[in-house]
C-alpha cells in the first residue's frame, strides 16, 4: 500500500490546495482513483469544494472535511472559540479510516496553513506525519526568502520522514533574478533530486478545470513518480521536462 501524501507548506496561500487539486486530476487520468482530504479547516471551505470537484465523486464536505471550523483562524484557535478542540486521535481514527477503506488507491491530505500551524490541542501536520509515516511534501512560493522558509520546514519535519520529503517550488506570476536561481542554492541543503518547480497555471479558471500544459503534466507525474506512486513511474511525459525538473543525482546530506 502507498504511503499517503501529505500536502503542507511554508505558509498558507502557498499553493496547496493548487498543487492538491493537480495531482488529483492527474491520478484520475492515471485511472488510479485518488481520495483527497483536507481534514481540518477553519473559515470557508473553498478549498474543500475544489478537491470535491477535482475527484469528480460526489462526496459531502464533512465527508472530506470533518474537522470545521466558521473563524478563519489556525484551527486550534477557531476550534476554541467554538468551545469543540479537535483531537489528534479524532483526527487520525479519519484518516487512518480513509487510508484503509482506499484499497491501495493514492491518499492524498491537504494540510492546514504551514507544517506547524496548530490543528488541534498538542499537534500540528508534523505529528500526522510523523504518526501516518505519510510522504510530506512541502509546498512554497518560489521568490526571495523561500531558501529560509524552506530550511525552516525541513528542519521541523521529523527527521525519519526527510528522505520521503519532497520540495515543490511554486512560480510566482512575475519571475525575478531570486526565483530562476532559488534552485540552484537550495539543491545544496537538501536531496537534490527531491526539488520540483512547478510552472505556473496560465488560466484563470482555477486548477479543477485549467487546461494542464504538457509541461505541468510532465512534472506532476515526475513527482508522483517520486513520491512512489508506482504507476506514475511507467508512463512516459509528453513533453521534455529537462528544464523543469532537475535530473535525479546522487542524495547529498540534508544540513
Ligand atoms: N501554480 C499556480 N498557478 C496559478 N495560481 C496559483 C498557483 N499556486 C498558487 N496559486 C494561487 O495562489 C493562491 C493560493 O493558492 P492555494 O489556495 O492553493 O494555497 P493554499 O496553500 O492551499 O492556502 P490555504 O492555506 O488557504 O489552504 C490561489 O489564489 C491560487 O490560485
Ligand atoms: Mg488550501
């Protein structure tokens, strides 16, 4: 059984829910059937809708989407002034339970803000990792500071989980001189091979329904490759992702 693939970032408004919604779409046209859930969320439920929509199952948002909460605040917050914290073992009984009814299709979970937003009372992405041994992959925007915020998330994630660890680095709409050489300096503090950019999405109409370029396809299934998606690795990319994706080269030491 595939390892789940949990979804956090930097920060929130990084580009998860995009990056979710992609994968999905991507897997469904894998025909592997993915399940998407972000379990906790606090304020409107947009992106929840977003996942429903991309999985094209009709699904309630509790369903997806158990741990609600109105105020659009870090979840332990919300969750406290509506007087119901959620707990980690509630949080994981869900998952876990979606991770078994998924018969081997890829489990994909949206966290919530960054890796160390508080979720609930005493834990945050990181411990759901850590306890689903899941396959964080670390989403950032690709501008000046990013090396920082990455190093920062990669040195709070458990350190077991490293080696699973993926970066995506995601396109502002105005590259700069700091995104065309982000790359370049964080491939030297951690697995080289483990660092996909990911061109961005040209329209408007949100990444359920966009049209995928050849290019992003490529480097979606690249990733999922990465991530042991096994499927993924039989399919060949329509396009050359060369300048997307950096070739796969021998790990160097995560400082
Ligand atoms: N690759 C991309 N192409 C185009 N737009 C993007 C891309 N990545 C992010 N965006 C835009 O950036 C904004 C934030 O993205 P998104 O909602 O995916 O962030 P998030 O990390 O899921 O936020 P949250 O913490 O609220 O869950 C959205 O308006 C989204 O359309
Ligand atoms: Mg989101």
């Amino acid at each position: 059984m595939n390892a789940p693939l949990f979804i956090t970032g930097t920060d929130t408004d990084v580009g998860k829910t995009v990056l979710t919604v992609l994968l999905v779409r991507v897997l469904r046209e894998l025909d592997l059937q993915p399940i998407a859930v972000k379990p906790v969320s606090a304020g409107d439920r947009a992106d929840v809708r977003l996942l429903a929509l991309a999985a094209g199952r009709r699904a309630s948002l509790d369903e997806l989407n158990p741990f609600h909460f109105r105020s659009p605040l870090a979840p332990l917050l919300a969750a406290r002034q509506e007087g119901r914290p959620s707990r980690r073992t509630a949080v994981l009984a869900f998952l876990r339970k979606k991770i078994r009814g998924s018969a081997g299709r890829p489990v994909l979970i949206e966290g919530a803000g960054g890796l160390l937003t508080p979720l609930g009372e005493g834990f945050s992405a990181r411990e759901l990792i850590a306890d689903l041994r899941a396959i964080p992959i670390v989403v950032a925007v690709n501008k000046l500071g990013v090396i920082n915020q990455v190093r920062l998330v990669l040195a709070a994630l458990p350190p077991a989980a490293l080696r699973r660890t993926l970066v995506i680095l995601m396109s502002t709409a105005s590259p700069d001189l700091a995104s065309r050489t982000n790359i370049v300096l964080l491939k030297e503090f951690f697995f080289p091979d483990r660092i996909y950019p990911l061109p961005r999405l040209r329209s408007k109409t949100g990444p359920a329904q966009a049209a995928l370029s050849p290019r992003l396809r490529a480097s979606l299934i690249q990733l999922l490759a990465a991530a042991g998606i096994s499927s993924a690795r039989r399919i060949r990319p329509i396009a050359k992702p060369g300048r997307q994706i950096a070739p796969a080269r021998s790990a160097a030491a995560p400082s």
